[in-house]
C-alpha cells in the first residue's frame, strides 16, 4: 500500500470516529435506504411484475437516502466550524500583542 492510499485510508477512520450519536442515526438510516433501493432495483431487473411498486419504493428509498446523507454532511461540517472557530480563539489569543511595552514604562 503506498503512502497515498495509508493517509488516505487512516483520513476515513478519523472521520468515523468523530461520528456522533446524531450523525450515526442519519448513516444509518442512509445505508437502509440505500440497501432498499438497490433491493428494489435488483427485484425491477429480475422480474416484470409490479414494475411501477418497485420503481416508486427505490424513488422513495433514494429520497430517503439523499436526506439522510445531507443531514448527516449539515451536521458534521457544522461540527467541524464550530472546532475550527475554538482553534482560531485560541489562536487569536496566544497572538495578542501585549498592551504595553518595555518603552512604555520607562
């Protein structure tokens, strides 16, 4: 495996740690979702019974997927402004000048 693809695979496990309770629901729900419109698909191809039953549960389970993705993206990218908001606090507060110098008191 080369450098890449560990930095880039050892990326994917720090994103799922992070993971919180909120963010576990809308995954998993997702992957449900997604499962079933797969399921739904595969059952459209193999027969030509009930077409319009199978094409209107894979639309559901692709909205259903798309929201739960979108709400999981919302929350991680606002949990990540907010880290990163406490991270420039912090900063900005090592970096003040102090409000007087050797000069000033002499």
């Amino acid at each position: 495996m080369s450098q890449h693809d560990q930095n880039k695979s050892r990326h994917n496990i720090n994103i799922l740690e992070d993971i919180n309770f909120g963010e576990g629901i809308d995954l998993a729900v997702g992957l449900a979702a997604t499962a079933l419109t797969t399921d739904q698909l595969v059952k459209l191809a193999h027969t030509k019974k009930h077409t319009s039953q199978h094409l209107v549960k894979g639309g559901v389970g692709v909205a259903l997927a798309t929201a739960a993705f979108a709400m999981m993206a919302r929350e991680y990218r606002g949990k990540r402004e907010k880290q990163h908001e406490k991270e420039r606090r912090r900063l900005s507060l090592v970096e003040r000048p102090i409000p007087w110098s050797i000069e000033d008191a002499s």
